[in-house]
C-alpha cells in the first residue's frame, strides 16, 4: 500500500511539556515539526512531574482521554514514549486499549538503568518484562549498545535504532563564541542531580579540577530530591567555593540558552544513560564532552576528540580531562569545532524524523 497523500492518524503518548528530562525534550520537538505535516498528530500527556498523587490523576486522565481518542480519532498507529520503572508499568494500558481495537503500537524506549530494571529483576518480573515488550510492534531504542542490550528482551526484528537529536546553532556565531569560552573556563552540567547522573562526584570532580594554576568554574544545572541536592552541595563547597561552583537549578529557555552559550564544556559523570538530549544539546553549541563510558555516550563522544570518556566514578580521570581541555586553546577550540561538526552531520532533527517515517510506514504497511 502506498501512503500518497494521505496523512495517516497517530496518537503519541508523551509526558507533559514542562516536565523535566530527556523524554519532554525530544517530544516537545515533534510540536509544530515537518511530523505534523505528513502525518495527523494526537498527543495525550500521561505524565507531569509532582506528587504521588499528582501524577496518578494524570495518567487516569490520560487513560479516559485515549479512550475517547480511539472513539473519535481512530488512530491507524500508536506511538508511546516510556522508560523503566513506573513508566513501565503506565504505558501497558495504552498498549492493550489499542490492541483490542487491532491498533498497532510502537514504544519508543528512553529507559536508562536495565540493570535494576530487568538483569536484577526476578524470574517473574523478566517474565512479565518480556510479554509486555514483545507484544510492541515495534520497540525504538536509542543507540546500537541499547540495542544489544534489550536483546534480552527482544528478538534483533522487534527493534529499531533511531538515535535522539539536536538543532546546531548557526556555525558563525559558534565560532565567534570559542575564543571567550576558553577564557571564561565554565564547565556546565544540565540534568537530575543525584546518583544515576554522577552528582555525588562532582565534589571530587572539581577537587581535582582545580589542582594546579586554572581558574575553573562550574555551572551545576538541574534539579533533585532535597536530601540529595542539600548533601551535593554540602561536599562541593567542602572543597570549592560558591562563586566558583553554581546551582542555578533547572534551567530552560533562554536561561538555558545563555548558559550554553557562555561555557566553555559540557560534563556529564553519569553511571547509566540512553543517548543523552543533554550532550546532543552542548554539542548543537559547541561545547567538548567529558563523560563516563556508558550508554549511548560512546556513540556521541569520540574520545579524544570532540572530548573524552571516563569510567564512572573516576573522579581523578574527569577532573584531569576537564583540566586538560582548559589548558590548551588550539586543543580546545579544535574539540569544540568537532562537537559541532559531528552533531550536525550525524545527529539533525531532519535525519531523526526521516528514521521515524520509515518505521511509520513499515508499521502502517506503505511502500516508499
């Protein structure tokens, strides 16, 4: 069957805008995107960040709000986005409202820590794991190691890789912009603080940042429980001041921006990963990487290069390369360029939507 010029109806199953993460920053793309032209959106928000309660009374909104989506939409193909842990289990009610209608459905996978979620698990669980994700027309995983991890799971012709995105900024402005970040020497962080993200390293990280003649400063961007971001604080300034260590909590729009726009490199000491909105984000400014070898993350940094790679917890190893970065400007000027330069040829938002159309229309059955 061939598509022609017809603009199939998709219901997309997405956390709501405002929420902070990964997730809402690649859905949010998709709003007012060459998506909405060649195929007819519904988005049904399922999430909010909040209290417990909060967040159930969303997702049993959502649920009556996808029912009544079925009735009157009619969706030809369901597109949900989740990860692990509770979000595992929220998805399933979409999964089989759809299946009794003959609905085929796509997940779109973002979760992060499978080792706590399915390797850990128990018999039982991995069961119920395996039943849930098979019965998936197709699952979306966001790099080639996900992939060979979720084979767990998944049988290689269930899956499909289609790496997360990022919307480079003009090149002109970029490289106008190298020579006043070196000498700024800001090292930026976006994300949840706590321990999946590295947050309780960055004590050490800056210790060892700072060993030597450098002038180093940190942008520590994000948001967590208040027990964890009150005891990250605490051992940062132990061994750093407050003017050399920021926490400007979670940043958006043109405050994410600016912040962007004024450091010099991106740091992300994570001990579990998909493929990071965060890096692909730095990267789109220019910024060099400095993170920890696991995930999708290898796929984006290439060690040496555009930045460097670590092992989780090796404090010693991202301090020094931080330091390293900031010590040479050719060296550093030529890491920001690279950033740039691969996020551009390898990661554009056009390349991630031509990769969704195509398992669209494999879904929906259309040829070419």
């Amino acid at each position: 069957m061939e598509k022609g010029s017809r603009n199939p109806r998709i219901c997309m199953i997405v956390q709501q805008p405002d929420v902070k993460g990964g997730i809402a920053a690649v859905t949010n793309g998709y709003y007012d995107s060459r998506l909405e032209k060649e195929y007819k959106l519904c988005y049904i928000e399922s999430y909010c960040d909040g209290s417990k309660i909060k967040k159930a009374v969303k997702a049993l909104k959502s649920y009556i709000q996808f029912y009544k989506c079925l009735r009157g939409f009619k969706p030809e193909l369901v597109h949900v986005h989740s990860s692990f842990g509770p979000s595992f289990y929220r998805m399933q009610p979409f999964l089989y409202m759809a299946k009794k209608k003959n609905i085929p459905v796509i997940d779109h996978c973002h979760g992060a820590d499978f080792n706590t979620f399915y390797v850990n698990a128990s018999d039982k669980k991995k069961k119920r794991i395996r039943k849930v994700y098979n019965d998936f027309d197709k699952v979306i995983v966001l790099s080639d190691e996900w992939k060979k991890k979720m084979g767990e799971v998944l049988p290689d012709d269930k899956m499909v890789v289609i790496e997360n995105y990022c919307k480079p900024k003009n090149e002109e402005l970029i490289e106008k912009l190298f020579s006043e970040r070196f000498e700024r020497k800001q090292v930026l962080f976006l994300g949840e603080l706590g321990k999946r993200k590295g947050g309780f390293d960055f004590a050490g990280i800056i210790d060892n940042a700072h060993k030597g003649d450098i002038d180093i400063k940190f942008a520590l961007c994000g948001s967590g429980t208040d027990s964890e971001v009150n005891e990250i604080k605490e051992a940062v300034y132990k061994v750093t001041s407050k003017e050399k260590a920021l926490f400007p909590g979670w940043v958006r729009g043109n405050e994410k921006d600016n912040i962007l726009r004024e450091s010099a490199v991106f740091m992300l000491p994570s001990y579990d990963e998909g493929l990071p909105m965060s890096i692909l984000d730095a990267m789109a400014y220019g910024l060099p990487v400095v993170s920890t070898n696991v995930g999708g993350i290898p796929q984006l940094v290439e060690n040496g290069k555009n930045g460097f790679l670590c092992e989780p917890g090796d404090t010693k190893a991202l301090g020094e390369r931080i330091k390293e970065l900031l010590s040479d400007r050719d060296r550093y000027i030529s890491a920001s360029r690279e950033s740039y330069r691969i996020a551009g040829q390898n990661y554009s938002f056009d390349a991630h939507l031509e990769k969704l159309f195509k398992v669209y229309d494999l879904v929906l059955g259309y040829e070419g």
